[in-house]
C-alpha cells in the first residue's frame, strides 16, 4: 500500500484512512459541480475486443479499420523490451511514492509535477491547480518533453536512472510513432512529401501518470473526465490494475490490460489530417476504489506550421 504522505495534500483530505471529507469541503465540491456519482456505469462484460494490430506484419487495411471504426488499437509486437517497461513501470511507483514535498522539490525544470489536472502550459505547469477542488481530476504526474529530457541532471539516483528509462524508452516510441504514421499516410493515400511534417518528433513528450485509489468517496471519481486527445498519436502503457474506458456504440466500455501490449489513441489533430476519416476516440479513467493506477503516456504532434486548418 502506498504512503498516504504522498498524494497531494487535497486527496489525503478526501480520502484519509477512511474519514469522510468535512462537510464544508463536500459543499464546496457539489458548489463547483465536481461530481461524485455517475450514472454511465461500466462493468468487467462491458469489455470489448480491441482491434489487434502487429507491428512486425503491419496489414494497412487492419490498420485502417481500426483507425477508422475505433479510434484505437492495441499494439502487438512492438519491440519494445518487457524489461524496460517493468523498470520503467518500477521506477514511476518509487517515485510517485516519494512524499509529495519531495515531488515538488526533485523534479524540475524541463520535467514538471503535476496534480489534479492533466491540463498544462507549454512549461508545464498546471492550468488550474485544482485548489479548490473544481473539476478535479484524481491524478498526479511528472510530465517529461523529450528533446529537453538531455538536459535534466540529478544527483537523486532514481530519478537519475528514471531519466536514462525515459530516454530509451522514447526513443523506441518516436520509431513506433513514425512507422505508424507513415503506414496510415498510405491507407489514406496521403503525399508523402506533404505528410512528413505532419508527425514532428521535437513535439513528443511523456506524461507518466498514477492515479491514488477512492477509498471514502460515495459514488466514482475520475483520474481523467471524458475526453478526447489534441494530438496526432498517443500510446499508452498501462499498469496491470485497468481503469480505461471508451465511449463507443452510445456506450462505455473498459480497455483491459494485456502484458507487453500498448494502446495507440488516434488523437484530434489525426482525425483532421485525415479529414474525418479516422476518429479521434473519446475516453475517460476511472478510479479504482482499493488499487492506484500508473499509465505511461507519449504524445506527438504536427509541426507548428503544418497544424491542419480544421483543428483550429
């Protein structure tokens, strides 16, 4: 179990040993309309089959279908070593498990610590702090821009040694990242000349995410309200708890965990690019009530001069 000392100060308040939040802070929450109950219930048969796709045999027509019908897909045979995601997965529950002042004061500039939103300046700071609880989303994060990352030295040594997983690690992304890109530039019989600024690496970044369990709270929080991703591919790395759902057919349904498998998200600026023949997928995490989460997360861009007219 992880040490209550580190979450943020406002979850520990909402969630402390089982002690239900003051009144006044329960009246502020329903105040900002930050909910706590959700009717759209999802359960383990609300589970689908997600569209597979191999990276080793990439069939472009599988590729289409799922970019085209789902959003989404599950990414096999990727190439990246199990052992680096164990690692990767080991070293961001250690560091999430540090006390949030030591968060605040070991990650620095050009990584950033983040809570209660998942929504950042270019720096990397927290749009709304959530302070006052309003639309609170139940999460924590580093947030990691990877042409920067060179450049973050720490004496710490687990941070230093996170720093050389992150680095390898994207660099195995940017290589999955371009190959799928490249491959859904011809299903949608794109120029390639045209198409190759359409993926700009130097926008990459990682957001490494843990989501503290909801033990007091009647009713579900979310790690993430529902949503759809601004760019052009997210892949995700998921821990073996679960949480991710997508909204397909009017309805919720749950992304299970699968070992050595990742979840790619065609985001809004893909939809655009193809012009709306891929769907950007809408998609939420809900928060286990005894178990945190950790998701590793990489997102990619266009570049600046190349951002399609539709998605302005």
């Amino acid at each position: 179990m992880s040490n209550v000392g580190s979450y943020p100060p406002v979850f520990r308040q909402l969630n402390g040993g089982g002690v239900h939040p003051p009144q006044q802070m329960m009246a502020q929450l329903k105040k900002n309309n930050y909910s706590m109950e959700d009717t759209s219930t999802t359960t383990q048969e609300d589970s689908v089959p997600i569209p597979m796709v191999d990276l080793e045999c990439l069939s472009l027509h599988k590729l289409g279908d799922a970019c085209k019908n789902w959003g989404l897909f599950r990414l096999v045979n990727h190439g990246i070593p199990s052992t680096l995601l164990t690692k990767l997965q080991y070293h961001a529950k250690m560091l999430f498990g540090l006390s949030f002042e030591s968060k605040q004061a070991l990650i620095t500039n050009p990584m950033s610590y983040f809570w209660g939103t998942p929504a950042l300046t270019p720096s990397g700071t927290a749009l709304n702090p959530a302070a006052s609880t309003s639309t609170m989303n139940w999460l924590e994060g580093f947030n990691v821009p990877l042409t920067q990352l060179p450049h973050f030295h720490s004496e710490h040594p687990m941070l230093h040694c996170f720093r050389l997983l992150l680095e390898e690690y994207g660099r195995h992304l940017s290589r999955i990242a371009t190959t799928l890109f490249e491959s859904m530039a011809k299903n949608l019989d794109l120029d390639p000349k045209q198409s190759e600024s359409k993926l700009d690496e130097s926008t990459a970044f990682i957001r490494v995410y843990r989501y503290p369990p909801r033990r007091s709270l009647a009713g579900e929080a979310w790690g993430m309200i529902p949503h759809t991703d601004s760019s052009v591919l997210s892949i995700v790395n998921q821990d073996h708890v679960g949480g991710l759902e997508i909204f397909k057919d009017n309805k919720w349904h749950l992304v299970n965990p699968i070992p050595n498998t990742l979840i790619v998200h065609i985001g809004d600026m893909m939809q655009a690019i193809s012009d709306d023949e891929y769907m950007s997928v809408k998609h939420r995490v809900r928060v286990k009530k005894q178990e945190e989460r950790l998701s590793i997360c990489y997102f990619v861009f266009p570049a600046e001069e190349s951002v399609p007219l539709t998605s302005i």
